[in-house]
C-alpha cells in the first residue's frame, strides 16, 4: 500500500514537472517540447531499470511514478495527429519519426550505460 501511495505521489511530480516545461511552449515548440520530455524519459528509465539503482519499491516509485506521469505518449499522439489534420504532413512525419527514433535511442543508450554501472 505505501509502495502504490508513493507511486502516485510521484506520478504527480512526474506531471506537474511536465506540465511546467509545456506550459512554456506554444506552437511548434510544443511538438518539440513534448519530443524532448520523451527522450529524456527514456533515457532515465532504461538508465534506471538497467543500473539496478536502489530497491524494487525506488525503481517503482520512479520509474512508474514519476518517469510515467513525466512522459507523454497521449500527449505525442494527439499533436501527430492535430499536426496531420491540419495539413502539415512533412513536420507531422518528422516528429513521428524523430520521438520513435530518439526515444527508443535514447533508451537503448540508457540501458548501456545502466548496465556498465554495475
């Protein structure tokens, strides 16, 4: 119970965090902003799950709590699709192409370095 309260709590800070770097940017800056916020997210999450870091109840806690409410796969799907109704297929595309590249990179990249940690 206490493990599932402080995954919670730090999913708030995970989207409180997120909430203040995207409220900062309008417009296309959003897009990369959203972009930005998921590669790190990754990155931390391979890092942390691959580095062994603290206990099973640490990683829950940040990896499901705050790095879960951090990032924005809901959030990246709704401004690809927004950015394709609205005819811009070409920054649509890259975007697309650039999260699922860079995130999955930066993840790959995360669990490297995780791994010669221990």
């Amino acid at each position: 119970m206490l493990t599932a309260m402080l995954v919670a709590l730090a999913g708030a800070a995970g989207v409180l965090a997120r909430y203040g770097l995207s409220a900062v940017a309008h417009g296309d800056a959003a897009l990369w902003t959203t972009l930005a916020i998921n590669v790190v997210g990754s990155f931390l999450l391979g890092l942390l799950v691959s580095a062994d870091i603290g206990d099973a109840q640490a990683r829950a806690v940040v990896g499901t709590g705050f790095l879960g409410g951090f990032t924005t796969y809901s959030t990246f799907s709704l401004q690809a699709s927004q950015a394709l109704f609205a005819g811009r297929v070409p920054i649509a595309l890259l975007y697309v192409g650039a999260s699922v590249l860079l995130g999955v990179g930066a993840a790959v990249v995360g669990h490297w370095l995780g791994r010669s940690m221990r």
